[in-house]
C-alpha cells in the first residue's frame, strides 16, 4: 500500500474533567486543556461523555466545541440518550464505544456482531448529519467485516490489551498482540475503512502503532493528562507528538 503518512494525534482530555470532578469545583477546566491541546498540535479532541457523568458533563461539550477549531472526536455508548446528544451538536466525528457503569475504564471493543442491526439502525441518523461514525473494537476480523457492513467510515482499534502486556513485561504476548493490530489495520484499510488506534498509548508504548502505515489517527489521554503534573500539557503532547512523527518517518 501507499504509506500514509499524515498520523493524527486526538487529544483526549476527559481526566481533566476527572480531577474537576473528584473535588466538584470549577477548576481544572476541560476547555482550558483542549486550547492548549489544540495550541501544541493536536489534529482534534476527544472526549467521552459517560453515562454516569464521571468526567466530562453536558455542558463541556457545548464549551468545548465553541472554543477550538479542530474537531472534536465524541466517543460514546450506543444510547438513545447519547443519541440524541451528539444529533443536538453534530460534532465532526462519533466513536462508539462500549460501557459498563462498574468499569474503570473502556474494557473491550464493542461487539459488532452481536449487535449489528442494532448498531446500523443507530448509527443512520448520525451518519445522515454528516458525522464520521466511528467504532472502537479489538483487532478482530469478524467485528472489522461487521464494521464494514453497517456502513461505519472509521474503525479504532483497541490497543489496550497490547499496552498493559507491555508493562506486564509479557513481550511474546504482547508482540503477538502488536501483530494482530498489524494485521487487522491492513484487513480494515482494505475493506476502505479509515483505521484509528487508541487506549492506554504512553511513551513506551506509541512508537510500533504510530509505525503502523494504515493507522491515520491515534487518541491519546490518560497518560498525556498524567505526564502533565510533571512537565505541562503543552510539552507532553510536543513529546507525543515527536515521537509520532519519528516512527512515521522511518
Ligand atoms: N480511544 C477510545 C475509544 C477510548 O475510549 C479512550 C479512553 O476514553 C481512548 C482512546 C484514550 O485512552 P487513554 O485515555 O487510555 O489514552
């Protein structure tokens, strides 16, 4: 294939809403973040409102979409409610995603298969606004073709699995997950989806995917967000972002 070589980086700045939150006060302000996400680089901002309200809350969506000029990439569950929501902001782009109110965190992809009618009859509407419909699943061939099926324009990888190998230190393991993202971001790039990768990116962990030619888009948050106590927001995302580009550049 042609290398691809434009890699996007979505700022994803939900855990700042986390900290806000844990102490209900005004401050630190999502918005702030995603206008110095966008002032370092960042090609778009992500952000997953929950059904629980965990971290980011109605109103930040709103304020955030009037305060940037990159997109804003709205993650959220397959809900009537989050429906509804997205269609009230036509945000540039959708990434559905799966969620349990006890998790800490987005687990696993979604299950395509199980749901397919379900989820083209959701995604429609959304479609028909001129979203990018996006879907967040794990590097597996039969929820890719489900993907496809029901007229998704984005698939994002689930890189979880391969990034908590990697600090387990099992590195058979996690490079036999590295080669399934490998493949499957090929497999997904020829069926003409757009492929993203995200979930638990760092440092360590972001050179091999960014290396990935089909991969267009990385959304990066957690660790951005943690990196920031110690060296700013700004030079977190520069460094993200540098590394980024090296592996492109290869
Ligand atoms: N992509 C998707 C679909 C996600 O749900 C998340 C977490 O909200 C991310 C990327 C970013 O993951 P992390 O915060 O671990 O970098």
């Amino acid at each position: 294939m042609d290398f691809i070589k434009d890699l996007r980086l979505g700022v994803n700045i939900d855990h700042v809403a986390t900290v806000r939150n844990a102490r209900g006060s005004a401050y630190p302000d999502p918005v702030r973040a995603a206008m110095i996400a966008q002032e370092a680089g960042a090609d778009g901002i992500t952000a997953h409102l929950r059904e629980d309200r965990r971290h980011i809350v109605d109103e930040d969506i709103a304020s955030i979409i009037k305060a940037i000029d990159i997109p804003l990439n709205f993650e959220m569950a397959a809900t009537d409610e989050m429906q509804k929501i997205a269609l009230g902001h036509e945000p540039h782009a959708v990434c559905i995603v799966p969620e349990k109110r006890e998790e800490r965190t987005t687990e696993g992809g979604l299950d395509v298969v199980k749901d397919e009618s379900k989820l083209a009859n959701f995604i429609e509407p959304l479609r028909e606004k001129g979203c990018r419909v996006s879907i967040f699943i794990a590097a597996d061939d039969t929820q890719i073709r489900a993907a496809s099926k029901i007229g998704a324009h984005v698939v994002e990888l689930h890189t979880g699995a391969y990034c908590d190998l990697h600090y387990e230190k099992s590195y058979q393991e996690r490079d036999a997950e590295l080669s399934r993202l490998k493949d499957m971001a090929s497999f997904a790039h020829s069926l003409g989806l757009e492929v993203h990768a995200g979930h638990g990116l760092t440092y360590d962990t972001v050179t091999p995917i960014a290396e990935l030619p089909e991969i267009v888009e990385l959304n990066i948050g957690h660790f951005l967000i943690g990196e920031s106590i110690f060296t700013g927001l700004k030079d977190a995302i520069l460094r993200m972002r540098d590394l980024m580009d090296k592996a492109r550049s290869k």
